[in-house]
C-alpha cells in the first residue's frame, strides 16, 4: 500500500496496491471501500479459474469443495478493483478472460530489475567454485522421495561443472509448481544440452513457498 508518509497504515493510505486476488481485497473493501485499488496478478488466480470453469469441470476428475464460492470471490474482488496488472499481452487477454473484466482495466507492466542493486559480477574460479560448494555440498536443501531437506548432496567432483568462470550457467529460481513448467525446461535443457554441445550447467534453485511433510523451500540442485 502507498502512504501518505512512512510508517503509516491503511487507515491513512492513498492508495492500495495488493498482490493476489486474496481476503486481503475483502479487508480493504470493507475498511476503506472508497480506497484506490491496483493489483498485481501472478498467474495463480488466472490458472485457478480456468481448471475451475474448464471442460470437464466436476465430471470425471474430483470436484474441489467450494470451487464455485471461491471463484465467486475472486472475481468480486476483480470487479472491485481500479485495475489489474499484468506481465505479459498473454495475462492481459486471459484475465479478461476468466474475470470478466473491461481491456482497459487491465494494465500490462512487465517484470523490471533494479540495475543498481543486481549487476553483473565477475568471479574468480576459485569464488565460484566456493560459491557452489557452499550451496550445492557444505549446506544442500534438496530433498529426494524420503522429503527430508539435505537428503540430496553433491560431491566435490560434481562441482566440475562450474569449474570454468567463462562458462555461462543457466539458472532457475521459483517454486515447483505446475504453472512454473519445470518438467517443460528440463526436457528443453537436455534436448539443446544434446543438440548444441554446449557445456552450461543447468542450476535449479526453488521448492515449495509452504510446507509439505518436511519439506520446505530452498531446494537446490544442479
């Protein structure tokens, strides 16, 4: 949310800036009805409703409790809203529509990077491999099937990989979930790993944003 002054809370706000089509919405709707709102989608609420109003829906495959008051919701909030950022031409078209809202509400604004704070950095090979050492061997986070973090370790010798600064390393960060289309980078990864000849180490660097057994995120592997 944008204050007035820092520090300042909703009730002094001018503007609400929200993530995610959440009961946050609900709580500024009812506390500041008359408050600006922006919100920034990030594809889950978009991919919710479609499996929810997709073919098939509640026939043959298991119906989610409460689908329908939840889809309900979402779009109230939707409605409610000034308008919904996006980051790409293809949210902006699949927001309007599952949400069933105006084009002109929908605002496309594209991920940015703050170039001050994250330059490129040249590393010594003896940096990089202590840099990798540190994730990937002295403190890993992955887990296999028996879901206990650090139950995948590398070994020094796997760290050949990375033993050339000039080599390029391909790196993924974020969750593991069905949007982010790991599955789909992996076989593009070893198709172009086999067609191109090309030696860059693939860096996968993620997990689940909740828990799952023991498991948590931060998951790391190589």
């Amino acid at each position: 949310m944008v204050p007035r002054r820092a520090g300042a809370g909703l009730a002094e706000a001018v503007l609400a800036h929200l993530h995610h089509r959440t009961p946050v919405n609900e709580a500024v709707k009812r506390l500041r009805p008359e408050l600006p709102v922006v919100v920034s989608l990030h594809g889950t609420e978009l991919t919710m409703l479609e499996a929810i109003d997709g073919p098939g829906s509640g026939e043959g495959r298991p119906a989610w409790p409460h689908a329908t008051t939840w889809a309900a919701r979402l779009r109230g909030w939707a409605d409610a809203a000034d308008r919904l950022v996006v980051t790409s031409p293809t949210d902006a078209t699949r927001a309007v529509a599952v949400f069933g809202v105006a084009e002109d509400r929908v605002v496309v604004e594209p991920p940015g990077v703050d170039q001050e704070r994250f330059r490129p950095v040249r590393r010594t090979r003896a940096d990089r491999l202590r840099l990798m050492r540190s994730w990937l061997v002295d403190r890993p986070r992955g887990w296999d099937e028996s879901g206990v973090i650090g139950s995948v370790r590398y070994r020094d010798v796997d760290l050949a990989a990375f033993d050339d600064p000039e080599q390029p390393v391909l790196i993924f960060v974020g969750r593991f979930t069905f949007p982010k289309r790991l599955p789909l980078l992996l076989r593009a990864y070893g198709r172009a790993r086999r067609d191109f000849g090309v030696r860059a180490p693939l860096l996968v660097s993620g997990g689940f944003s909740w828990r799952v057994g023991r498991r948590a995120s931060g998951d790391r592997g190589a």
